[in-house]
DNA sequence: TTCCATGTTCCGCA
DNA sequence: TTGCGGAACATGGA
C-alpha cells in the first residue's frame, strides 16, 4: 500500500532491521523487477556489503551501501518483510538479500510495477526525475506551495497526484486532502482561494492518515450529510463528497 | 468470466 | 510548452 507515509514506514521498518548486516547473498529472483542495473552488477556490487543508511524522497528509497545506493519503488503492491526462517518467504518476492546473521529481507511485489535498482546518488537521481518536494521536508513552507502553485494549471487532483508538483501523493491521499479542505478534485488549481489550507491538510494528512472518506457511492457524507459519489479523475477512481467538495 | 486495483510512463491531441 | 485522456505494463482478488 505504498503512498509516501506507507513508503516512510517501510523506510523505518528498513532502519530497525536491515542496517549494519553483511549481505552474505543476493537472490534475484525475478529479473523483471530490476531497473537499469542487470542481475550480475546487481549481486557483484551489494554482496559483502552491508545497508548503512536509509533515505526516502516522496515514493522513493534510498538505501546506501558503500559507495552505491540500493532504489527501491514500491509500484502499487510493493512489500519488504525481514524474517530470520526461510520459510516465511513471502510468495511474491522478487528479491531476496541474505545476511551473514542467518536473517532475510525480501521485496515482495505482486505486479511487478515495482523498481529494485542501483544508482550512484539519491540527489542526482531526484533531479533526473525531476521530483518535486517532499510534503515531509521541515524547509517545504506555506509560502514555498503558494509560489509552486502560482505555476500551474489545471485540475486540482491531477496536479497534487504529479510527482514534479509535490512528491509523494497518490490517487488515495489526495481524494482525502480534498475531501478534508472541501475542494472538488476537478477544480482548477488556479481558482483555489484558501492554499494554505491545502498545505497544511496535506501536511497533516501525510504524517498521520485518517482514512475517513467513505469508499463507497451513495454513502452519506458524515461531515455534511451530502452523497458520497465516484467518478473518474485524472485517470484514476475518485470519490468525493457532493455536498461540501466544490 | 469480467472488472478493478494505493503507480508510472509514453503517445497523440488540443 | 502544458495539460489531458487513454493505453500499456503484470497479476491476483472479488
């Protein structure tokens, strides 16, 4: 379930178990899941290695290893799991690093939409890709989002959902910062008064999800009683209250 | 069997 | 140049 506050906690989950162990083997085990480094390159570079330093940038982690940096994207069915016995193996895994303590981590990743790669440097990287800020960094002001936004047109929900505008919100979160500040998710972003409320729902939205927008067409809005109602925004599913989101 | 999925990218069109 | 809709990617679950 990855959006920036799910990558975040793979991020720590990363920290409390996998740094500091020498990485006895490398398992690819479905070469697919690899961006550009190939499966040699991939084990050759990590193997006696150990994970020093975990580092996360909207939906991306980074995760160094001397003098290279293991990229993780989580896709929409990414997983990590550590476990010390085989045969928690989780079904999907794609990848499997084996450290010298006997214990394991594995990217499980379903679809396979998910990256396992190699790069040189995070910085260069979030450049190349030209990713936004990430809604996490304390130096991410009010005043930074107003000017970034000044910038743009066009839908709301597309433009909180592009990962060059901010970082790190998906189809999910964004449905609910609307929700929560009230805006239509097809409201031009140029015509939205109150953007410090966005920013700072999104803020909060991010570091401590609620999930309280129904999911369900037809289902009364708890916040006003309007009809909860689905349609198709910016390419994905999106529900939104009726009644207050205008 | 059919539809749908918390993501990204590429293409054609306006 | 920017924004948008649609398709593609791969696979399982309801």
């Amino acid at each position: 379930m990855p959006e920036l506050p799910e990558v975040e906690e793979y991020g720590r989950y990363f920290t409390r178990h996998a740094l500091n162990r020498t990485i006895k083997r490398v398992d690819v085990r479905d070469e697919r899941i690899l961006g550009i480094v190939r499966k040699d390159a991939f084990t050759r570079r990590l193997r006696g290695r150990a994970f020093t330093h975990v580092r996360r940038h909207g939906k991306h982690l980074f995760v160094q290893a001397g003098t290279t940096w293991l990229h993780l994207h989580f896709g929409m069915t990414g997983d990590l799991l550590f476990y010390r016995d085989a045969a928690e193996t989780p079904r999907f895994a794609r990848v499997i690093f084996d450290f010298n303590d006997g214990s394991h981590l594995a990217f499980d990743d379903m679809r396979l939409f998910g990256v396992v790669d190699l790069i040189d440097d995070p910085d260069t990287f979030i450049a190349e890709h030209r990713l936004g800020r990430d809604p996490l960094d304390p130096k991410f002001k009010a005043a930074d989002f107003r000017k970034l936004i000044a910038k743009r047109r066009g839908g709301i929900k597309a433009l909180l959902m592009s990962q060059d505008f901010v970082a790190g919100l998906g189809n999910l979160y964004v449905d609910e910062i609307l929700y929560e500040t009230g805006i239509h998710p097809r409201r031009s972003a140029e015509k939205i008064k109150d953007l410090d409320a966005i920013y700072t729902t999104m803020r909060k939205i991010v570091r401590k999800p609620n999930r309280k927008l129904p999911r369900d067409e037809g289902e009364l809005c708890p916040k006003c009683g309007g009809t909860i109602k689905r349609a198709v925004v910016a390419g994905r599913t999106t529900y939104f209250c009726g009644g207050h989101q205008r």
